[in-house]
C-alpha cells in the first residue's frame, strides 16, 4: 500500500504531471512522470475512467497499479523527486497482474530515461558557438 506521502491528491498535481511531463505508452497504461523537487518523496496517481469497466473493474485495477508503484519505491527505484500519473487504458481490464506489471515497468524505465535525456539550459554566461562574433 502506498503510505500518503507518496500518494497525489490534488487535481493541480495531476494536470501538471500531464502536461509538463514525459509520456510513456503501452498497450494497457500510459505513464507521465516529471521531476519535482529532489528532496520531495515520489507521488503516485493513477486515472482509471469508466472506460475500463464498472467499479468493481476499476478498483481492481486501480488496487494492482498501486501495488506496482508500491513495489517500486520499496525496490528504492527514484523514491524522491518524481511526480508520476498512471493512466489506464480499456486494455487494462481483461490484462491479468502479469501484463500490467511488465507494461508498467518498461513504461516507467521508458519514463525515467526520457527525463534523464532531456537537454537542460545552457549555462548563463556561455555563449552558443553560432552566435561568436
């Protein structure tokens, strides 16, 4: 179970997750992540819309994303400074723990690569090569 320091409650979170971060996808799930501060624990959310089924559907796989992010901070993979959003897909209903778990693995390994391949800003101070005089 994820303890509520590593769980996303604010819809400002989600939606800043979403738009600022990386995305990952896969045939069950898509994964956003973005770094926050480093010194903030990892925040999971997860997005199950009634597409994927009724409730009890819903909860199931809601129930099984969240023991996976789980497993992960407990693994100490990135357990500080992530904001990570789960989203699942209608595919994701009839996917048995197995699928969801190797979908949300390379999706989150995907993630954290785009995120670490990102181009930062260039030093201030540091004048690019074409623009030398």
């Amino acid at each position: 179970m994820l303890s509520r320091q590593h769980r996303m409650r604010a819809s400002t979170d989600f939606s800043t997750t979403v738009r600022s971060g990386v995305r990952s996808g896969r045939r069950n799930l898509v994964l956003y992540a973005a770094e926050v501060n480093p010194a903030q624990p990892t925040a999971f959310g997860f997005i199950v819309s009634k597409a994927v089924g009724n409730a009890v559907i819903r909860n199931r796989v809601k129930r099984r994303l969240r023991e996976l992010a789980a497993t992960s901070l407990r693994e100490n993979q990135y357990s500080q400074g992530l904001a990570v959003v789960v989203r699942a897909l209608p595919a994701a209903a009839s996917a048995d723990f197995d699928a969801l778990e190797h979908d949300y693995r390379k999706a989150f390994k995907t993630a954290v690569i785009k995120l670490t391949a990102t181009p930062r800003a260039p030093a201030l101070g540091r004048v690019a090569p074409e623009e030398e005089g």
